[in-house]
C-alpha cells in the first residue's frame, strides 16, 4: 500500500515571492522620478510686497485667435520677437487674458513664444 502524502512544497511559492521582491526593489526608486518639478514660491513680506508695483505685461487673446498687447493687434508670425522687445519692460511676467472662445492651440503657441522670449513667471486668466 502506498502512503499518502498530506504536506505542501512552498518552494515555488517562496521563489516567486522573492522575485516578485526583487522586482519591487528594483522599480520603487524609478516611481519617485515622475512627475512635474515644481517650484514653491518664497515667502515675501507684504510690506515688501507694498512697495512697488507689480510691472506686468498684459496680452489678450481675442475670439477669433489675435493678439492684442496694449490694446494693438500683433501679427502671429512676429510674435516672439515683439514679446522679446516688451518683456523687458515688464520683469515681473506676462497675463495671458484669454476670450472663452478663443482656441486652445493659440493659448499655447504664446505660451511657447513667452518661455522662448524668456519669461519666467506666466499667468492665465479668462475673460
């Protein structure tokens, strides 16, 4: 007569959860590098804050997609270099007021030409 045999064999059970743990080694510290790198801002006094005045360079963005800084029309095609020659003027960044109807894409074509032109700080406001 044969005997039976009442016992379970773990050993594939614990080789898998040993690579399953040397796998999980191995992809943790590559989940930390996701993501987008964001800077805080400083805390600023606000008596700093009241001493000037903030210089900000406005620009509409109309309904049918045309800029408008200072009130004038710009030309898509010499955009940046009109936003090179007035950022200057106005370090503290640019307010991109958008129409509702405006187009998406020509929100971000001035996004791209202001960081381009060297814009540190870019507002969005919809009007």
């Amino acid at each position: 007569m044969r005997e039976t045999f009442n016992e379970i064999n773990i050993t594939p059970l614990t080789d898998i959860f040993l690579v399953l743990l040397i796998i999980m080694m191995v992809v943790a510290p590559l989940l930390d590098k996701q993501g987008i790198s964001l800077t805080v801002p400083e805390n600023v006094e606000q008596s700093q804050m009241d001493d000037k005045d903030p210089q900000i360079l406005t620009i509409v963005v109309t309904q049918g997609d045309k800029y408008l800084i200072n009130n004038e029309e710009v030309n898509p095609d010499i955009l940046g270099t009109v936003l090179s020659q007035e950022i200057k003027k106005y370090p503290d960044g640019l307010l991109i007021q958008a129409d509702g109807s405006s187009s998406h894409g020509a929100v971000v074509k001035l996004m791209d030409k202001a960081r381009y032109a060297g814009v540190k700080a870019i507002s969005l406001d919809q009007i």
